[in-house]
C-alpha cells in the first residue's frame, strides 16, 4: 500500500490516549497482560507507566508522544507487515515509529515471546 501525506497527517493528528485502548482490548483478548503491554510501550519509547498516564491523561497527539520518546536504538529491527504496511518501506519518521508500535503490540496479542518482542 502506498502512504499518502494526507495518511501521514492523520496519524501525527491522531492522539494517543484514543487508540490505547484498542492496544489493551487487543493483548487483553488474547490472554497477554496490561503490565505486558506497558513492557512493550516502554522498551520502544522509554515511557514508564506512570509517564505513559501522563501523556494519556494529556491527550497528546502521536507527534508529541514520539517527540518525547527516547527510540530504543534497536528499534530499527522491527520489520515486517502491519495495517498492510511494510514497515521497513515507510519512509516517513513519525509514521514508521507509530508502525513500530503497532507492530510490537501485534506480536504481543499474537503470542510471541517477550525476549522476541523486545528484539533481544
């Protein structure tokens, strides 16, 4: 699928307190924990639990949350396809990080081990 700049805008839009809790129904579902979940979001961003309510509570857009972040240098491992978009193809910074998440909570939902999830 190709990215669009319009797609780009609307995930930078896009806050990150209205999808959280997709991820949670998502990993939840499948037997996977909350706490899980937020081992995942911190390895990838370096958000703890309490940051990550903070940045909830505050409605910040996927632009302000990546923005703050601080990558995991090995972040760049995450490859493959996710919401049919081959991350290693995205070419814009922002949309590829939001991907890397998506990913990572994919993997997560889906089973894999966190040693695996956490490219380690």
């Amino acid at each position: 699928m190709k990215i669009t700049p319009e797609h780009n805008e609307r995930i930078a839009k896009m806050t990150f307190s209205s999808v959280y809790p997709h991820y949670i129904t998502k990993v939840e579902s499948k037997g996977r924990t909350i706490e899980e979940l937020h081992q995942v979001i911190e390895w990838l961003t370096g958000f703890d639990a309490q940051k990550l309510q903070e940045l909830i509570d505050k409605k910040v857009t996927f632009e302000t949350f990546f923005k703050r972040a601080k990558l995991n240098p090995n972040a760049h491992l995450i490859k493959g396809v996710i919401c049919g978009y081959r991350i290693e193809e995205i070419e814009n910074p922002l949309t590829k990080q939001t991907r890397y998440l998506d990913k990572l909570v994919d993997e997560l939902a889906k089973g894999k081990k966190m040693e695996k999830i956490l490219r380690q």
